[in-house]
C-alpha cells in the first residue's frame, strides 16, 4: 500500500478517515456519520486506491488540519473521539 491511515472514531457516531503519505502528512481526510461509507473507502485504500490520482471525492478541503483537530480530541482523553483499528 502506498500510504499508511489511521481511523477514528468520533463520539457523535462519526468515523474518520486520515489517509497519510510516507512523510506522515495527511493527504486524504474522510469524515462522515455513514461508517460503510468510510469503511469501503478504506477498503478501496487497501485494494491498492490512490485518492490523490483517482481524484477520490467526498474528502475535506483541508486534511492536514481535520487530522490535527482529531489527533486534538484523542489526545485530550475526554471521550471525544478515539483511534480505533480497523
């Protein structure tokens, strides 16, 4: 695979989609309440996808900051959101 991801899972019943390149920078960033929709995107990662060159819609305009605002809510331990393994 050529990039790595981390998933989320936020306390609204959201799942997050952080897809990274080999320098860590989140280059593809996918939230939304529909969890398969998530999770089939991540499937289509896994299956050798590329959401930079298939132009994969759907993606927040800025992924690099909604991957630092999760990374925020983990990081503040009060349930807001969490990584999960997928």
């Amino acid at each position: 695979m050529k990039y790595n991801y981390q998933l989320f899972a936020d306390n609204a019943g959201g799942l997050h989609l952080a897809v990274l390149d080999s320098n860590d920078r989140c280059v593809y960033y996918l939230t939304d309440l529909d969890q398969e929709f998530v999770r089939a995107t991540l499937a289509d990662l896994k299956a050798g996808g590329d959401p930079i060159e298939d132009c994969w819609e759907g993606g927040e305009d800025d992924p690099e900051e909604c991957y630092r605002a999760i990374q925020r809510l983990v990081e503040a331990r009060n349930g807001g959101a969490e990584e999960v393994d997928e």
